[in-house]
C-alpha cells in the first residue's frame, strides 16, 4: 500500500482530509467494499438504517465514531457522498471516488467540514481505515476480528492511529 495523505483548510475553522490508495481488485468489489454493510463491518464500521439516497444510516466506526450520516449520492460503482451527523454544528461531508487502474481501483476519500486544529487526527484516522480496507481485501476477512464499540477502538486501529498521529500532525496543511 502507498497510502497518499493531505491536509488542507476551508476557511478560519474548517478543513478537508483526503487519502488515496491503489487496491489490488476490481472497481465493483471495491464498491461492495465501500457500500454494504457486511464488508464495511470488516474494515470501518458497524452500519445500519436506509441504505438508498436521501437515507439516513446510523454507524458506528472502529474509530469509536458514532453517528448519523445521509446518503446524498450514490453512483455505482464510482462515487459516493455523504453528510455526516447532518444539521448539526459537528456535520461534515464524507465523499468516496473509485476508478479502474488496469485491474486496480483507486480509491480516494476526502472529508471537509473537519475543525483545522484537529485535522491531523482525522488524517491519520483516515489512513489506518484505508489500510484495514488493504488487509481486509487481501485476506478476504475483517482487519478486525476483536469486537469494538462507541467506547472502545479496535485495538489495531488505535495501535496503528498513535503511531500515524504524530506524522500527520507534522505535516503542513494546505
């Protein structure tokens, strides 16, 4: 995996996280990847609720993140958009572009709307989900086989997010 991370401000306060990778598989299962609950269970999160646009999805991420989120585009098998804990003060946009590279797929993920003082966190949280989505898809099983929970990260992710944060924080934003 060669995992491209950037950083980059909106306005005063608000900021965008992008991250990138190459996966070794085909666009339509990546987009199963990245789209269904039971192989989104197996590299980020726990989802449920309406799974069509205009629905809203309850998650709850490896991370601990837990919310709500809206499916605002949904085209299949390149791009996905969607509002995260919507109409409130917290919300942000979490958009997924897929695209054939020869028999790979890149992936790309940005999130905007993030506070800028807590980017690198974010980058560094994005970067450990995409490269449990890398392990997930080359052992055809869950990054995590330990349960987590709104309170309590899948211990790999956290593991993996401490030794990210300090380098994304040393990075400059954009």
């Amino acid at each position: 995996m060669n995992i491209i991370g950037t950083m980059r401000t909106l306005d005063e306060t608000r900021g965008a996280v992008r991250v990138e990778d190459v996966y070794d598989t085909d666009i339509d299962d990546l987009w199963e990847a990245c789209t269904t609950p039971e192989r989104l269970a197996r590299w980020i999160a726990v989802v449920s609720g309406d799974l069509r646009v205009g629905g809203t999805i309850h998650a709850v991420l490896t991370s601990t993140w837990t919310g709500p989120g809206r499916i605002e585009v949904c085209d299949a098998p390149h791009h996905l958009l969607l509002t995260m804990e919507p109409d409130t003060d917290d919300e942000s946009q979490m958009e997924a572009w897929l695209a054939k590279e020869g028999s790979k797929t890149r992936l790309v993920v940005e999130e905007r709307g993030l506070p800028v003082d807590k980017l690198y966190f974010h980058g560094a949280g994005w970067q450990a989900h995409l490269e449990d989505l890398g392990r997930s898809l080359a052992e055809n099983t869950p990054a995590h086989p330990e349960p987590w929970s709104e309170q309590t990260p899948a211990p790999a992710w956290r593991q993996r997010w401490d030794e990210l944060t300090p380098t994304y924080k040393a990075m400059e934003v954009e």
